[in-house]
C-alpha cells in the first residue's frame, strides 16, 4: 500500500504573457522546484508514479457549467489580445494558449488520484497541479484556477466510486469559495477551510468567507469557515485550530475519502499568506488528517508562491504520506489572541450541528463579525504598513529537521506463547541487568522478576532514544508493577519528558511526580478529581473507555494539545485490564499519539490481552486504523465535564485554550 505522487512536465507550460502585477507570483517554476525537491530528496523514489490524464467534458460539468467550459475551450486558438481581453471577466487569473490543456490535466490529475486511491492500488496519495482548482466557480476563473480541481474530484468520487461522505480539507492561505459555492448546500461534502480574511480586507473579501457562514439547507453545518483575521498566525494557530475545530468535526463526520486543497501559501515566507507556520507544520497536519477515513487521503496541489517554503512544504507532506517519523513539533507558542477569538466564533456557530461542540462556549462579547468593517478601517495604514515591513523580513528560517526511520520499525517482547505478529521485530537483550538496576539488586530489592522486566524496558527504551527502535510493543504479566516500576526511575534516569498514557484504571499512582519529567492523563471512569495536579490529568467519563464518543473527544480536545505543549521525548501507552476500549479507538489513540517523541510509543499491554495485539502492532507500524463506525452522539454531561476540566487545565496548559477572553496580545513572530 504505498503514496501515488501524480506530476507531468506539461503542466509547466504556460505563462503570465503581459504584466499583471496580481498574477506575477504563478510561475512555473512552482511546479518544477517541488518536483526537484522531491526528486533530490529521494522522496519521489518511493512513491508509485501515477501519470495524469485530461478530464473528460462530462467530469469537468460536474462542477461547471456547459457555458462556461465551451468559452474555455475556445482559448487556445485565441490572439494575445483576445486572451486579454478574455481574461478580463474575471478576477486575479490569466489564460494562456496551453493553459486549457493544463487545466484538463490538472483536474484528471485529480481523477487518477481519487481513482488509484478508492481502487487500493495505492493508499494515499498527492497531486502536483497546475492551475489550481479551489477559487474557480460553475462559470468564472478565479485566482489563478480555471477548473474546480477538487470540487470535480468530489463529485466524481461520489458518482463513479460511490462515495458518502467526502471531507475537504483545504488548508491552502485562501478562501476556496469555489469550493464552497459548489457544496453549500450538500451534507455529502463536509469543506473546510481556514483563510487569511482580516475583516474582508483580504482577497477575495467576500463576506460569506466569514465564520458564520455554515452551509445552506441540509448543508448547514457542513462548511466550515475559519477565518484569520491577522497576519503571522504560527504552528501552535494552527494545531489548536485542528484540535478544537476541524478533527472533532471530521471525526464526528466520518468521512470515507478525505481530500486536501493542498496550498502552501499558509507557509512562512509566503507573499500572500505573510504567516508564520513552519514547512514541518504540514507533516503533522497531513498525519492528523491520516487516520480518517481509513487512511484514504488524496492532496492536490493549490497555492504556495514562495520558492522556498513551497517545496520544503510539499516534501514534509510526502514524506508523512510515506510514513516516516514526524518532526518534533517543538517550541509552540500559545495560540494567539485573534486566533482563539477566530476559534471562539467558530465554535460557536458551529455547536448546534455537531454534538462534539455542543458545550462549546458563547461568541466573543464583541462580535468580530459586526465590528469587521469598523475595525478594518481603523487598522487600515498602521496595519498594513507594518506588514509590508515584516513580509520584508522573512526571507529566512531554518530548513526542516531530517526524519530519519529507525531500522526496527517496531520492536516487540512477548510471552512466549504468544506468536510475533508480521513486521515486528522480537526484541533481545542481553540478560545482564541494566546498569541503572543494577545497584537496585545490590540492595536486595524483593521483586527478582519485575526488575528483570523493568531492566528489558529502560533497554528497548534507550533503543528508542537512539532511534535504532521506532515504536515498541511489550506484554507483561503484571502490568501496575511493570508501569510503577519502569515509571520511579525512568524519567530521571533516561528520559527528559515522557507522555504518559493510561487508558482505564490503575490503583495507586502515588509514585507520580510533578517535577514535570513526566505528563500523566488517564482516561477511564474513575473521578480522581481531588488529585489532579499540572502533571496528573484524569479524565473520567461516566461509562470509561467503552464510550466511543467520549473518548475520542478526550483525546481531540484534551490529549493532542496537552500533547502538543509538553512535547514528550517518549510516550508510554498503557492499557490496563479491562479498559473496555474497542479496537477501532484504540488504534485512533495509537495513530495519532505516533506524531509525537518522533513516532517513540511504547505500548504496555497486561498478557491475557492476546486478542488486541494484532490490531495493536497494525497501528504502531503506522497503518490506518480501520474506517470509523457512526459514533454515538457524546453524553451530556461527559460533554460538559471534559468541557469545565478543558477551562480548568487551560491556566497551565494554552493549547487547550478555546476563548480569547482573559488572553493577551502576543507578537507576531
Ligand atoms: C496578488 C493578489 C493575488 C489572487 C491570489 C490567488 C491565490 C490562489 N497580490 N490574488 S491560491
Ligand atoms: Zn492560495
């Protein structure tokens, strides 16, 4: 099951003709140097090659209208003149004599995509494309796109493929209006987008780019709107975005395709989007979005207009696509104030379609949607002069971190009569008892067998540390003695920061320590309410692990961004018996806990859990976790439980801020 990588050459092959100082950032060389950067990298080497095709007037009608497509046909017997003159109708676009030939590619680009992807000749895949899809409506080009790319895709996954549910994901800086025009009123099609908008004095200022725009008819609630309303937006705006707004919307959702508008022009250095987000941002953004839909993941190509960042962007997505250990997300900020007042607002136009919103709290006292134009006004000359001067400033930030994969992929250490499931690797050490035990036992510690399993675990965690192991799967016979073990010296001993999560009970933790080496949440029925500390998170929803939607909830809106902000250098997964978690959950928490500590999970699992450890060793070697059932909605009062500890935890922890009442203003980077 591998990564199609879909790119011709022919889609370099038209130009800007005459000056237009709108359309002079859509170069060719877009294309190629993302190409060559994947070719240079060895990336593109592992991908199966998929060749594009051109779309057929019937899949282009899907999203156009028959007028519009006769018009376009006629281009590429056009004058100069005429193309200008053509051109003219719409707004920020050029034609060309070769682009309609592009377009046709660029949107069965697409096609083939979706096609090898539904058919499982491969799992996931990327589209390199030129023109762009997402701003092109029924009948206008727009912003550099002529067809609707992905909106094509949709439908035509939908007709040929029998698709349900589509999840469009466009992460590119701008709003894909197109997109949204084509699916207001759908509830099959779930878009998302977020956009530079800054009170609709950002391209293509258009009011229904707002946040309370949520879809029409039986589509309310199926658009989704996020709008920044500031330049410089960084990692953590974004992640917290995914964690409070997108995941648990598309988890509820459950989509069976999920496809990226894949613009980079989000990136730092970009001219148009003027943010912060690093290249390494879209390694975990597209691994966030890589446990949906069982892994059916399609992205293509939109904007990206910095020659730089465009191509690191492109390979940090392929290469999660492929598999590879993610980059540590280190050193996030909290979000900032317009963030989180943009994230405010969504929420709460949101929470009357999705119970995973549902305790989400009330808009901003101050509606930014009414004080839009007033506020526009106001910054206007301040603002825009200061942005000019800093888009000046970034031409440099450092090149994304290398990803190496572990030669072991996954090591395990089992019972013996349990067999090592494929692509395992059973784990030896040697039988000496490792050096910082070893004093234990000269002090006559009672337990000879749980240190002689404490002593195999600090080994294949320092195999872990070394990366000569990526992830790891021990069974053990005792597991509280094995965790309290491992645990009392561990994080002193071997490990800056480790991530510890347990999912169901576990009687005494009183070995626990708040020094911060280590970050404990625990996920089960019990209220530990009273011990909760910075360090020490309990989660308690009424029927524990078994509840689907509970947990999934907890673990979206709690744990990823817990996560995110302690940035582990190891996470210990432990499933204690009788957690009552199902396979499919279980193997969510896994996929998604693999971002973290560079893809370092151990997994504790008490012995007679045999059962699980087929499904447990599938999701630690990175494949998808199987399609998500419906969920149930989530209790009522789960929801708002997880809700208070979310505000409560939110003075430690900002990732789990979801209000920007009480927030300050913080510099852009
Ligand atoms: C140039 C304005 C360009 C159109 C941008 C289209 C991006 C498509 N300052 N506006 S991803
Ligand atoms: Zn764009």
């Amino acid at each position: 099951m591998g990564t199609a990588l879909i790119y011709d050459e022919e889609m370099t092959k038209y130009k800007l003709l005459w000056v237009d100082p709108a359309c002079k950032i859509e170069v060719p060389e877009r294309l190629t140097v993302s190409y060559e950067a994947l070719v240079r990298s060895g990336l593109s080497d592992r991908c199966v090659s998929i060749p594009p095709r051109e779309a057929t007037d019937a899949e282009i009608l899907l999203a156009h209208s028959e007028e519009y497509l006769e018009a376009v046909k006629k281009t590429p017997y056009m004058t100069l003149e005429d193309l200008k003159e053509f051109t003219l109708q719409y707004g920020d676009v050029y034609f060309h004599p070769n682009i309609y030939h592009c377009a046709k590619l660029a949107a069965g680009s697409a096609l083939q995509l979706v096609d090898s992807v539904m058919t499982g000749k491969v799992r996931n895949g990327i589209a390199l494309v030129r023109p762009p899809g997402h701003h092109s409506m029924r009948s206008a080009a727009n912003g550099f796109c002529v067809f609707n790319n992905v909106a094509i895709a949709a439908q035509y996954a939908k007709q040929k493929h029998g698709v349900k549910r589509v999840l469009i994901v466009d992460w590119d800086i701008h709003h894909g209006q197109g997109v949204q025009y084509c699916f207001e009123d759908d509830p099959s099609v779930l878009y998302y987008s977020w956009h530079r908008y800054e009170h609709q004095k950002f391209w293509p200022n258009l009011r229904e780019s707002d946040y309370d725009s949520v879809g029409k008819g039986n589509g309310a609630g199926f658009n989704v709107n996020v709008p920044w309303n500031k330049v410089g937006m960084e990692n953590s705006d974004y992640l917290s975005i995914f964690c409070h707004v997108l995941l648990p919307v598309a988890y509820e959702f459950c989509p069976d395709l999920v496809l990226v508008c894949a613009g980079f022009d989000s990136a730092i250095g970009d001219p148009e989007g003027e943010m912060c987000a690093t290249p390494d941002i879209f390694a975990h953004l597209t691994h966030l979005l890589m446990n949906l839909a069982g892994g059916k993941l399609c992205a293509v190509l939109e904007g990206g207009y910095n020659l730089t960042s465009l191509p690191q962007s492109v390979c940090q997505t392929v290469q999660t696509l492929l598999g590879d250990p993610l980059p540590q997300p280190a050193g996030l900020r909290s979000p900032c104030k317009s963030a989180l007042e943009s994230l405010q607002c969504v929420r709460s136009a949101h929470r009357r379609y999705w119970s995973f919103l549902k305790h989400a709290a009330n808009q901003p006292s101050t509606d930014i949607s009414t004080k839009r134009i007033k506020l526009a006004n106001e910054e206007e000359g301040k603002t825009e002069m200061a942005v000019e001067e800093r888009a000046a400033e970034i031409k440099e930030w450092p090149e994304p971190p290398e990803r190496p994969s572990p030669p072991v992929r996954c090591a395990s250490l089992l019972p013996e009569d349990v067999a090592c499931p494929d692509g395992l690797k059973l784990f030896s050490s040697s039988k000496d008892l490792h050096p910082l035990l070893a004093s234990k036992l000269q002090n006559g510690a009672d337990d000879q067998d749980a240190l002689i399993t404490v002593s195999r675990l600090y080994a294949m965690i320092e195999k872990m540390l070394t990366n000569e192991i990526g992830s790891g799967l021990v069974l053990i016979s005792d597991i509280s003695a094995a965790m309290m073990g491992a645990l009392q010296d561990l994080p002193s001993d071997l490990v800056d920061r480790v991530l510890v999560v347990c999912v169901g009970k576990e009687k005494d933790l009183n070995y626990l320590t708040t020094d911060g080496k280590m970050l404990f949440v625990q996920i089960s029925d019990e209220d530990k309410e009273k011990e909760k500390n910075k360090y020490f998170i309990p989660v308690s929803l009424k029927k524990g692990c078994s509840d689907t939607a509970g947990f999934i909830q907890a673990v979206l809106g709690l744990l990823l961004p817990l996560a995110y902000e302690y940035d582990p250098t190891l996470v210990l997964l432990v499933r204690t018996p009788g957690s009552g978690v199902d396979d499919s959950m279980w193997q969510q928490l896994i996929g998604l806990l693999l971002g973290f500590a560079k893809g370092h999970t151990l997994v504790l699992m008490q012995t007679n859990e045999k059962v699980h450890v087929g499904p447990t060793a599938s999701a630690l070697l990175g494949r998808p976790a199987p399609p998500l059932l419906e969920l149930q909605t989530l209790d009522q009062e789960d929801g708002e439980a997880l809700e208070r500890l979310r505000e409560r935890l939110q003075t430690d922890w900002k990732m789990l801020q979801t209000t920007s009442e009480g927030t300050e203003e913080t510099l852009p980077c």
